[in-house]
C-alpha cells in the first residue's frame, strides 16, 4: 500500500504538515517519533539519556521499517535523522513510497527551533551562537541524504496551508 514520506531537518515541518496533509487527503498520518516513544513508552529525550543515540538510531530504524511494511496507506513523517542512518534513504526508494523533502533555510530552521529546542536533543543545550553554527554544519552533512527524495517542496515564506497544497499538487 501506499506510504507518502516526509523528510527533511528538525523544524522544517514534517510533523505539522503531515497532520494538516492527512485531514486533507484523508490518509492517516503516523509520526516516526511518536511510535517509537509509544513503542518503548519512553520520550525521545529519555531515550538518548537512558540509551544514547546509536540505540534510537536502531529503534528508529525497526519502527520505520515496520510502518513501510504495513498494509495500510500511510502517510509518515521522519525524523530529521531517519534518511541519514542505517541505510533508511534506501528504502525510500521502494516502489510503494512517494518521498517529499521539506525543504528550509538555515534562517528558517533557527528561527523555529530557537523557541522549539526542549525535545530535540541534539540542541537542547545550545545557545543561540551555538545553534546557529550547529544547524547550518549539520545541515550541510545530511543535504546528500535529504535530497535522495523524489520531490522537492522549498517551505521558507510558506504558510502552513500553501506547503500542504504544493504536496497535494504533487500527489495528484
Ligand atoms: N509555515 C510553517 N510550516 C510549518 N511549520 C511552521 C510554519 N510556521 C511555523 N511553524 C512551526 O514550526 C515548527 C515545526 O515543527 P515540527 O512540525 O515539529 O517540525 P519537524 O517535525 O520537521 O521537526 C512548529 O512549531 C510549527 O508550528
Ligand atoms: O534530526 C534528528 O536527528 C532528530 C530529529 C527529531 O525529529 P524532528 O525532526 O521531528 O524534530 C528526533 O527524531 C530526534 O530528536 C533526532
Ligand atoms: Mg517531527
């Protein structure tokens, strides 16, 4: 069945957007996060505390391939990790998946996640100066992976609304 993927770095929206695209076409929505916490009843955060980064990248893989191996049509927002590890980006080539990069600038993904940092722990702790420099090194090692997606849809300027319908366009 069919699996329509959204990726792209923390902030972008992939969370947001797959809420919204989901009531629109009516396709249900699971967010990769949110299973894997209800999966281990644990928050991402308590996760790399308890268990560090390379044991979620090992859930997150697990739970991924879960989804795409479900019988339903699903519509599923990554992590901003997801394509970066354990050869994820090559399932997003599977025949039954339509992946979209959410594309944003480093301006716009500082700008929301400066207020939106708490549960993200790979920034949790940073300052403003930090964070600035972190997003843009990181971003700039995990384009190649982002941009294995078969579409692109730059989101900078957008509202939330005008993104989900350059998806719908996409999809139609
Ligand atoms: N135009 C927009 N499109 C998407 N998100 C937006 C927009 N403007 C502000 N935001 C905010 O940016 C944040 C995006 O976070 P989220 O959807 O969790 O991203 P991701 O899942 O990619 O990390 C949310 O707080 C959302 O309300
Ligand atoms: O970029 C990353 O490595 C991560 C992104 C987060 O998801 P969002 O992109 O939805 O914030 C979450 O999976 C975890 O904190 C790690
Ligand atoms: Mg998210």
């Amino acid at each position: 069945m069919r699996k329509i993927v959204l990726l792209g770095y923390m902030g972008c929206g992939k969370s947001t957007i797959a809420n919204k695209l989901s009531k629109i076409i009516e396709i249900p929505f699971v967010d990769l996060d949110k299973k894997i916490e209800e999966k281990i009843n644990l928050s991402i955060n308590a996760i790399f505390e308890k268990y560090g980064e390379i044991y979620f990248r090992k859930l997150e893989h697990e739970v991924f391939v879960e989804l795409l191996n479900s019988p339903d049509n699903l519509i599923i927002g990554l992590g901003g990790g997801t394509p970066c590890y354990a050869n994820n980006h090559e399932l997003l080539k599977s025949d039954n998946v339509t992946s979209v990069y959410l594309k944003a600038s480093i301006e716009t993904l500082f700008n929301r996640l400066n207020h939106n940092k708490s549960k993200r722990p790979l920034i949790a702790d940073k300052s403003e100066d930090e964070m600035k420099e972190f997003i843009a090194k990181h971003l700039f090692d995990r384009s190649f992976y982002y941009n294995q997606a078969q579409h692109k849809v730059i989101v900078d300027d957008k509202t939330i609304e005008e993104t989900v319908m350059d998806i719908v366009e996409i999809l139609a």
